[in-house]
C-alpha cells in the first residue's frame, strides 16, 4: 500500500520526517544515523505541544503529535 507524501505548510517540500518519541534502543551510532534519515527522534518527554513532524527543506516543525497505538 502506496502512503500519502506529507507536504510541508510552509515550505511545500516533500522531505519530511516524523518524529519518534520515547526510548528508543539502539545499538550503535550507526543505527542511529540510519533511524534519523527517516525520523527524528523527539526524546521521552511529550506534550500537547510536540510536534509530528519536521521539514528538512527549511527545517520547521508542524503538526501535534498524537498517540496512534
């Protein structure tokens, strides 16, 4: 199943990674620079304010995270 690109609002590129919250178990710092070509790791803490997603066309956060499990 195809996904839908998400699009930046303020730029309108198509690089878009999603954020990844929590602990998140790597074993190496590769691993880590393999994860963060397609996420960006948000750390442990959430709030109603967190963002979903980050544009690495002009580096802006948009969206609210929300718990999708």
């Amino acid at each position: 199943m195809k996904q839908n690109k998400v699009l930046c609002p303020f730029c309108k590129s198509d690089k878009v990674r999603k954020f990844e919250y929590g602990l998140i178990d790597f074993k190496n710092k590769e691993e880590i620079k393999e994860f963060e070509k397609l996420y960006v790791i948000g750390g442990c803490v959430v709030s109603g304010d967190s963002p979903e997603y980050r544009c690495d066309g002009c580096d802006k956060d948009f969206g609210k995270w929300h718990d999708e499990h």
